[in-house]
C-alpha cells in the first residue's frame, strides 16, 4: 500500500482531466494506469526510505506551528500594557514620515533592474533605479490585507530601493526602535482605524493617531531581541522544511524511476 501511494502521488497528476474549470482523475482512467512491481523486499525498503523524510518533514511542521505560536504568544504579551503602566506615542512623536519621498510607476513603464519596488505587502518587481537608501519601515496603505492579515502590514526594509504609494514609509532613529513598532502593529487590529469598504484604506492622518506603547528603552529592547530570536528560529525551520522537501522530492524521483 505504502508503495503504491508513494508511486500514484508522482504518476496520478499526468492522468488528471484539466479540460474543465474543476479537474478530475476519473475511474475509468486510473484503471488504465501501470504500476511497476519490484519485489515486495525492495517495495519495502523504499517504502521506509520514503516515510523517514515524510516523517521528518512532518515533525519540522509541527515544530514551526509549535514556534510560531509562541512567537504569537509572546508577542501579544509583550504588548499588553495599561495606559498607566507606560507612556504612549503617536508616530509623529517618534518617527519621520516619508511618504512625500515615495512614487508610483506604473507596470508597463518600469525599467527593469536590481531595486526592490515595494508596494503594501513587500516586493512587487525590481527596477532600475531607487528613490529610497537606508532603513525604513512599510506600513500597508490600502488593499484587502490590511484587514485579511494574510501578510504583516508592517516591514522593514534597508538599501537602495523603490517604494509606490500604497505603503507608508517612516524613518525611525534607532533600528531597535523600528522593529518594536514593526511587531507592534503586527500585533494589533487595525479596524479602527481604516476607512473604505471594498478597498480598506490606512490614510495617514488616522495612521497618525495610533498611539503606541513606549516602555523604557531597555524593555524595548529586550522585547526585540525575544522576539527576533523567534523569528530567526522560524527562518531556520523553515529553510531546513524546504531542503527536506527538495531531498524527499529527489529520492522519490530516484526510487521510484523504472525501466
């Protein structure tokens, strides 16, 4: 069974009915299918070789669900303060904003180069030129994610780069200090704050009027540190997630190749 399943999840995909809006691998065709057949000791053995990455694979999964939750969770509670408990601040009190620095292009102008061109959600293309060097974060302006949350609203950026006019850009003094607000708008709901229905919109005047939580200089610190631990935690699983999986997908070309 093992060995079957392994040789259909390669083979079954070039069999599947893609004619229509929902694609289907029909019975009559799966009947027509060829299965090569080793001897059960070599089914066997590939069998295990197979389940031991499947199985590794699947423990890093739940080991990057496992960090991710507690990066969540200490996020948030990093982030639970009273209002008399710290002082508060607006980003203005803060920060620099640069938004009169940012440019749209629109796609059929743009000279294609090296430069990130950031728009709400990250990287939209690479250009040839940049408006921007240096550290900044984004902070999304409008589009369906600000209130999805299927991406952070809020990133940093460094370098030379292009920014278009969907992304606030704020210039802070202290790196440190960059990414505390970083994680902590990640870390709240917007909804207060955003205007618009079918496209929701954080114009600055409102962005402006979030107040921030601004413990002493050395708590920040120690919260980006926490949490930056987590994060590069994160990266790791996730890189070692995808060599397995490249490693997985080469064995199983190899095992499962017949004359």
């Amino acid at each position: 069974v093992g060995f079957l399943y392994y040789w259909l999840a390669i083979t079954a995909k070039k069999y599947v009915n893609r004619a229509t809006d929902n694609p289907k691998l029909m019975s009559n065709v799966v009947a027509t299918i060829k299965v090569p057949l080793p001897p059960l000791a070599v089914q066997k053995e590939i069998v295990e070789i197979l389940d031991t990455f499947t199985g590794m694979i699947d423990n890093l999964q739940k080991e990057l669900e496992q960090r991710q939750k507690q990066f969540e969770y200490y996020r948030s509670k990093f982030f639970a303060y009273n209002e008399d408990e710290c002082d508060w601040f607006s980003l203005p009190m803060i920060s620099e904003n640069c938004d009169r620095k940012r440019k749209p292009i629109k796609g059929s102008k743009r000279e294609k180069g090296i430069y990130p061109y950031y728009g709400a959600s990250g990287i939209v293309d690479y250009v040839k030129d940049y408006i921007l060097d240096g550290e900044y974060l984004l902070i999304s302006e409008d589009g369906a994610n600000l209130v999805a949350r299927n991406t952070p609203i809020a990133f940093s950026i460094e370098g030379k780069n292009w920014v278009n006019n969907h992304a606030h850009v704020v210039k802070f003094n202290s790196l440190n200090d960059q990414r505390f607000v970083e994680y902590y708008f990640n870390s709240i709901d917007l909804t207060p704050w955003i205007s618009g229905g079918a496209q929701p919109k954080l114009n600055q005047e409102n962005l402006n009027k979030i107040l921030i939580p601004y413990p002493s200089v050395e708590r920040r610190n120690i919260i980006v540190d926490t949490l930056k631990s987590f994060e590069a935690l994160i990266s790791n699983i996730k890189q070692e997630i995808e060599l397995r999986q490249k490693q997985y997908e080469y064995y199983r070309e190899k095992l499962l190749t017949f004359e």
